[in-house]
C-alpha cells in the first residue's frame, strides 16, 4: 500500500503541463497583479524595518526543496505568512532610511517585458531591439540632464562618439571605467606599474569606489580618500586633491583615476567639478562623476548647475533605481570614449562572431560591461519616461524636495533638535543637539523599533547624524508630518529618562 | 491662445495620480500580463532571429523623451509594433541557438514579487527575508545536486562553514572568487608580485574567465589557455596543465586559479575533475568549476558523475538562468570558504553599521559580490524549485536531452551530415559533411535568415560545427521535427546550388 501510495504521488507530481503554459500563465499572472496591488494598498500597515530575528526564516521553512510541485496558492500563502514580515519594506510610505528604491508602476511593467522577453542581449544580434533601445534612451536621458554631446551618441548613429550603457549597479559603473582608465595608462607605461597607480575620491565617497579599487588590482595602499571638512560643506577640497596629487608623483606614484560625487551618502554634498577637473586634467587623471542619488534631481533645471562642469570629466553616472522610479537594478552610465571600455572590456569567442559585428555598425554591449549576459534594461526606463514624461518626472522630484523642506522647516522650530548639514536635495541631517552620539544613537534605533517609520544615520567628523531621506514613492505630505510626531514622541522619551536620571 | 493652449497641456501632463497607486497597478498589471500571455501563445509565429537591419528603432522613435506623460495603451501598441520585431525570440520553441534563456512561469512570477518588493538587501537588515531565503534556497540546490556538506551552509546557521550566493552572471562568480584567490595569495606573497600571477583554463573555456582575470589586473601575458584536442573529447588534460605549471614556476611565476568547465560552451565538453584538482591542488591552485550550462542537469543521479570530484574544488557555479528554468539573471556560486570572498570584497561604512552585522550572526552578502546593492533573485529560485519541485525539474531537463537524443538520431541516418562531437547534454554538434567551413556557416546564415529557426556555431580545431541547443521551455518533439525540416530544405538548396556550379 505505501509504495502503491508513492507511486501515485510520483506520477501526480510530473506536471502535464508545459512551464511556460500560456493559459496558466495567465491564470498564476494576474494572481501575482492582485496579491502585490493589495501589497502596495496595505504596505503602510507593516512595520517598516522587519522586526524578525536572524535566523528566523530557517526555523519556517523545511531544509529540502520539495519532491513535488506545489500549487502557487500554497506558495503565495507562504509568501505572506513567511517572507513579508521578514521584508523591510523600501516602497512604504514611512521609509526614510538609506537613500530610496523608487519604485513605479511604469517601472515595473517594464522590467515585467523585459523578464517576460527574457532575452539574453549580449551583442546586437542577441536582440537588436534591447541594444538600440538602450543607446536611445541613453540619449533621452542624457538630453533630460542636458549632458554635453560629447557623452551621447551621435544622432546618425556613426562615427566615434561618446555614449551611454545601462550598468547594474555605481559599482560596476565605476569597475568598468576604472579599469579602462587602468588599462589606458598601463599601455603607455608598462603593465609592471600597476603598483604605482593612485585613485582618488573625499572621505565621503562611496565605498563603492574602494572596492572596485580592490577588485581591479590597485594597491590597498593607493586608495587616497581626502579628507574634507566644514568648511567646504564636506565636499573635496581641489587644493586638497592638487596637494595629495603632488605628494604621490614625489614620491614616485602615478596618478590614475578620481571619483567626483554629486550627492554624498552621508551628507548629499556636491563635490565641485570644474576646479576638480582643472586639477585632474593637469595630470592625466580619467574623472568620474558618481551622480548616483541626486544625479536624478539634475533633470530639474533649478538643480543642474551641480553637474556643471560634468563636460570635462570621462564619464558620469546616476542610479535610476534610486531616486527614478526605475526598479532595482538600473544604473546609467555615459562615457566619453566607449573605446576606452570596449579595449579593456571586450571578448571575441568564436562561439558570439556575427556579420552586424564585423560589419561595425552596431554596438555590443557586452564589451562596455563586466559581464557577457546582460537583461533587456532600457525596457524598464523606456516606460518610465514615457509614462510620465519630463513634466511628472520633475514635479515628482520636486515633491519630495518640497517635503524635504518642510521637515527641516519642522526640525528647525524645534529648539532640541539641529540641521547638522544644510540640506540640498530630498534629504535632512539632523540630530538631537548638545547631545551625545549615543543618545541620538538610541533615538534611532528605538524609532526604527517602533516600526512605524525607519531612517538610518551617518556619522561625519566624529558627529553622529540621523539621515532622513524622502523619496520612498507613495510618501506624502501626511507620512512626514507622522514621522515628525513619532520622532518628538521617542525623543521625550528617551530626554525624559534622562532627565529622570539627572534629578 | 497658444500659450493658452501649452498652458492646458502644461497642467493636463502633471499627473493627480501617485506613480505607485494601488488601483492603477492593478488595472495596468493586468493588461501586461494578458499582454505577455499572447506573447507566448503567439511567439511561435515570430521569426526566431530578428530580421531588422542596424538602426531600425533609431528611424521610428523620436529623438528626446516626450514632455507629457503617454498612456499605457500607447506604449503596448508600440512595443508590439517597434520592439516585437527587433526581438530575438529566446522564448520561441523554435529557438536552439547559443545556449538556453529558459523562461517558466514560476521564475517570471518571483521576478514579478522580487521587483514589486523592490528591496535592495545589501545587509541581512535591509531585508532579512531576502538573504535568510537565498541561503536556504542556496543549501536546497546545493543538496539536489549533491554538493558537498563543505559547500553548503551549516544547518545550524552557524560557524564557519561554506555557503552559496546568487550572483548575476558567471563573469561576476568568476570575478569576486578569482579576486578572492588572489588576494590570498598576495596577502602571502606580497602585492608587489601581483604581476607574477597565472591563470589556468583550456582553449574551449568560455571568455569570462579572460575577462574577469583582465579585470582583476592578471597580467594577460599569463592567461594560459591550454590547448585541448579530439584525443580527450576537448576537455583539459591533466598533464597538459601540469606541463604548463611546472613551465610557469620554472620561468618565476606563480599559479594561481583554475578554471575548470563542465559543459563547454561550443561542444559541452567537460574537464576531468578529480585529476585536474588532483594537479591543481599540489600547487596551492584555486580551483572554480564552472558548471554554467551543465550543471542543472546535475540534479538528475544519470548525470550527477559529470561533477565528481568537486569536493576538492575551492568554488562551483551554474546559471539557472540558462537551463534551470529562472529568468536572467541568477547565478548559482558556491564557495568553501566564504571569508577568502568576504576578505577580498568588503566595506564597512559607517552608514550601513548595523546590530545585526556587529554580532556576527548574519550573512551581509554585500561582502560576497561586486556591487552593494542587490536584488531578491532568491525568490524567482525558490518559487521554480517549489511550483516544479525535484521530480518535474528532472523531467523537464531530460525531456530536453531525449529531444537532443531524437535530432541526433536523424542527423547519424543521413549521410550528408556528420556529429562532430559525441552529445553529452541537450546539445548537438553537427555540420554537412565533406564540405568547407564556408558551405557550413552559408548553411547556418540561411537557415537563420528564414527566421523559422536559430541556430549559432562554434569552431573547435578549424572545424565549423553547428550547434543545435535544445532547452528552449516551449520547445516539443514536433519543434525538434520541423528544425530538422528546415536544416534538410536548406541543405538541399546549397548542395544543390553547388552542384548547379559543378555541372
């Protein structure tokens, strides 16, 4: 009876069914549209940063996957029983932390084509449509932010120009020009100096640019991150850079490669591009621009002058899926030489030879990234931008300035608190004044405990500051006024008990 | 009047409505779904190779990103109208070219709840859910394919133990395992030696590992790729890799990584494990098992000896994203020792400091990847292994390899085609026999341009071969049938052509 009984489990578990069943695809299709339109209708009811422990998923789940198939309603029970309370949740209205995963409707449709196409658009021929697309919406883009022509493609699509790709993340971005930038220079100078190359960034910089340092080989020891100050509003000072610049060749290193950003993590400072880029191209130094939070905001013609000067830098980037509505992952990246990328990038298996290749007139993208396979990108920003179109995208963008503003406004008749830094896009740093970095500390984490809204903290110069960045896309007027109340509120608490302990 | 009138469009363009709103998704996630169901009810009807000419899109679109915002019904028209027809058709059941981008519904709808999710989970805080489910999924696939207890992660989640993570592509595990090797062994032998490294592979492993080594900064003069031969069936001779090791110490170089492939790109050739560790191992040689494409297949007992040997590599890696059913990207990379990743590959700003991260009791992947930030391939894993489970996912691959069976079988019985390499997996290498590469890949590029079919080549040895990779997740024995119509009326043609000429 028993091996009679597995039998019939074995034979019901071979599904009849082809996997990519149309109809059934339908059916299981719009299940998933409902359960994630009810997601987004109740996401401000969940507490936003999870409130499990580690491990709390192994004790849930069994330690094999299953023998046999198991329905998509079971799974989509699981998912709301087992994974939701596990998620800290980026598309709530009360997420303030880090900086946003703006996330659209437009957005999501798109990167539903472009999984449901599922083409794998490596070169031209993989998919025509994936690599053109992207060249024009690069463009688009570029034009939006009013990027010099010498970083778009030209408009009959020939010749040698500049040109945009989309990258996953700043910190393949910036891997793939720093090591273009690394091979340019080690072809005039002899590859036995790779010791010798320097890079240089503030002390604000993404740590993205330290690991891609690592990763591409440069000495630990070359990583120059400069110090700034107050001063300059924790931007890179151009004296400093020129001063560590000149102390390197003294001592017999080579200068390679600095990372400018507009938009700092910690405190959204600007670092000034054009004195920087003075300084840069005295010594051969390939710039970077790393926009990758307010790069989005330079679409408003109020915020561009931050990337004035961007036409003397290399290359310049920004994450759509920050602060543009675009889903997790889409950074954009527009350099000036692709031959640059493509001679330091490029593979040509046999296996991937094609006429449209030798033929030049197309572009494959495979050689201006890390990888081979790449997903169909554009699909995601084409919608968005059309979508909404530069009108909305900026009036969006401004929104949550706005909002921004008025916290600060808030913040700022609030005789406990400080604005530590000015605020200059959609973020406030602030914190509770003439107190402790472990006070303020313990603000933090018991708001975040709360679960009612989540910011995240930065510290610069030894000052502990809370970030609360706006941009998460359903935030409103309203949430901001709530995360204000629930900010009081955890701060008399925590005032209160001090005092408590004082008297 | 007429500024009246731009004022109208002005204020129509600004949207009431929040990008993100509930009912609006709904009513447009719909619509996408219906749209991508007809897509897969009708892709059999596509030509399989896109038929458009470099440029096409450049001539319909418009040159800047539209003002106003366009309604989604628009933007579907012109998806179908512009982008349908630029599309490579991956998803055809008529696609057997390069190797398989094998959608299912299942890996679609975790994509979906991924994206809609939209978590960027760096850190274990940033959404438990998302690194707690990929090392669970992660030690599931581990124990199908029998992977050793060293590569998985401890059942109790603790110690030190090895592990798995969902990378993008094999480039990146390449990458993030060769930098990890060779910061080891510079941490050994000192940074200034990095010029000294060597790199090992065959002529038949994919360009990835080129690439990642010309990214790590290994200087391209020691990349060996050792020449393999008919003799062993194209995989990498032991001792050719020991001669080639024994040359490089004896020139005062130093070996570093191994690339070892199961399933090579142009004939799905597989290196001999055992003994290639065996060599490797003696020299203190990090060895990678790239398992890409044949590694899925691994999880049926009938090909799980392919592997053998892999408990005495240092990592192992297969895309899902190939043969496996989960949409691109997802990267499948296990590692023995996760802190050689972590050593190589982490930051620790003081904006992601964390509880979590300080007690040690969690997995930051961050530290186990090139970029920061990362999107929940986990779940698209997890819903294909459980909407299928084990017993269906064998079946579906061998469904694909008793189909490759089939359409060997009618190559060997007519005596104008030739197998040029024995099938191992769901591919076959064949060419028209008895005539020059040129017949072949005329063959190839009219069988292609008829869109009917898509086939790609490869070259071992000056031999051209056509590939033929059955993996495609619509494909049925009556697709296989008609491929084999269309080779034959080709053939026809060109033979007869030529004997037209011989006349």
């Amino acid at each position: 009876m028993g091996s009679l009984h597995a039998d019939n489990l074995e034979s019901i578990s071979v599904c009849s069914q082809n996997p990519l069943d149309p109809d059934e695809f339908r059916r299981q299709g719009h299940m998933i549209i409902d359960f994630l339109a009810d997601y987004y209708r109740d996401v401000e009811k969940y507490p936003v940063r999870s409130q499990v422990e580690p491990g709390y998923l192994r004790k849930r789940l069994p330690e094999s996957a299953p023998y046999n198939s198991e329905p998509i309603e079971t799974i989509l029970q699981d998912v709301q029983k087992d994974i939701i309370p596990g998620l800290t949740h980026w598309q709530s209205p009360n997420y303030f932390a880090y900086f946003p995963s703006s996330g659209s409707i437009a957005g999501f449709l798109g990167e539903m084509l472009s999984t449901g196409f599922n083409v794998v658009g490596f070169n031209w021929l993989s998919s025509p449509a994936a690599t053109e697309l992207e060249s024009i919406v690069m463009n688009w883009l570029g034009k939006m932010l009013k990027l010099p022509e010498s970083f778009l493609f030209s408009s009959d699509g020939s010749g040698s120009s500049g040109g945009g790709v989309l990258q996953g993340t700043t910190c393949e971005a910036i891997l793939c020009t720093l090591t273009a930038a690394r091979d340019q220079m080690l072809n005039k100078i002899g590859r036995e100096n790779i010791g010798k190359l320097v890079v240089y960034a503030s002390d604000q910089t993404h740590c993205a640019l330290q690991k891609a340092a690592q990763i591409a080989g440069i000495n630990p020891k070359n990583f120059r991150a400069i110090a700034t100050s107050k001063t300059t509003e924790f931007g890179l000072s151009p004296n400093s850079l020129l001063s560590t610049i000149l102390a390197d060749i003294e001592s017999g290193l080579i200068p390679l490669f600095l990372c400018a950003t507009v938009g700092t993590t910690s405190s959204t400072a600007v670092d000034p591009i054009v004195p920087l880029c003075e300084v840069a191209k005295r010594y051969g130094i390939w710039v970077h621009v790393d926009a990758a939070y307010a790069g989005s905001a330079c679409i408003c013609p109020e915020f561009r002058h931050f990337i004035d000067g961007v036409e003397d830098a290399d290359s310049f980037s920004l994450n759509a899926h920050k602060w543009f509505f675009t889903t997790l992952d889409c950074c954009c990246l527009w350099v000036k030489d692709p031959n640059a990328l493509v001679k330091a990038l490029s593979t040509n298996p046999e296996y991937l030879k094609n006429k449209a290749t030798e033929s030049k007139q197309v572009i494959d993208y495979k050689d201006w990234q890390i990888a081979l396979s790449r997903r169909f990108r554009s699909m995601k920003l084409w919608l968005v931008l059309r979508s909404y179109g530069v009108a909305n995208l900026r009036s969006f963008l401004r929104s949550h300035v706005k909002m921004a503003k008025q916290f600060e406004g808030l913040i700022a008749k609030d005789k406990r608190f400080e604005i530590v830094v000015p605020r200059t896009f959609a973020m406030v740093d602030y914190n509770v004044e003439d107190q402790t970095n472990e006070i303020n500390q313990k603000l933090v984490e018991s708001v975040n405990a709360s679960g009612r809204i989540y910011m995240t903290h930065a510290v610069i110069g030894g000052i502990y500051m809370i970030r609360f960045a706006i941009g998460a896309t359903l935030t409103e007027e309203r949430h901001v006024n709530l995360a204000w109340k629930v900010v009081q509120e955890h701060t008399e608490v925590i005032l209160g008990a001090l005092d408590g302990k004082l008297n």
